[in-house]
C-alpha cells in the first residue's frame, strides 16, 4: 500500500508521481506496477529529476480513492485498482 508523501515511478515512460492521498490500490502505469523512489532518491534511477511546477495535475482512483500528484507527465496510463485513474485539476496540491 502506498504511503502518503512516497514517490513511485514507471520505469518504461519515466512518468513521475507522488501520492497525496493514500489508499489500498496499486499503481500500474504501462501495464505495470510503478516502483517506490526508495532512500537512495530519484537521482540513483535518473539522470535528471526535473519537478513539474506545484500546480499540477491529479489522478484519483474510484475504487480504493487513493490521490497521486503527477511530478514529471508522460504518456504513460495511470491505473489502480485494476482501472484507469480519473483525472483532475490539482491546484491545491503541494
């Protein structure tokens, strides 16, 4: 289960994210489950680690409700819970 304030990453499109709100889904992006940024950091597993301004985008899943702030966007397909993630304007979000 992902944990409130942990990073995970798709290691097929590098698309970024951090949990903002946590629940019992696991995050899938390219049809595969997104690994945890571990304490060696993001810089162990990219050569650059480049934050999206705070005003981002949101992804919530209907099912567990878990919230990811999306970091760094690609074309990668967010799911969770065995389901896309809906998508939604984040301007609150830090």
């Amino acid at each position: 289960m992902a944990k409130k304030e942990q990073t995970y990453f798709c290691e097929i499109c590098r698309q970024k994210v951090v949990v903002i709100e946590e629940g019992f889904g696991v995050l899938v992006c390219c049809g595969k489950e997104m690994n945890l940024v571990g304490v060696k950091g993001m810089m162990a597993t990219w050569t650059a680690a480049h934050h999206k301004p705070a005003n981002g985008v949101a992804f919530v899943c209907n099912v567990c409700k878990q919230k990811i702030k999306v970091i760094e966007e690609t074309t990668g397909i967010l799911e969770c819970c065995g389901q896309r993630m809906h998508r939604e304007e984040a301007p609150d979000y830090k």
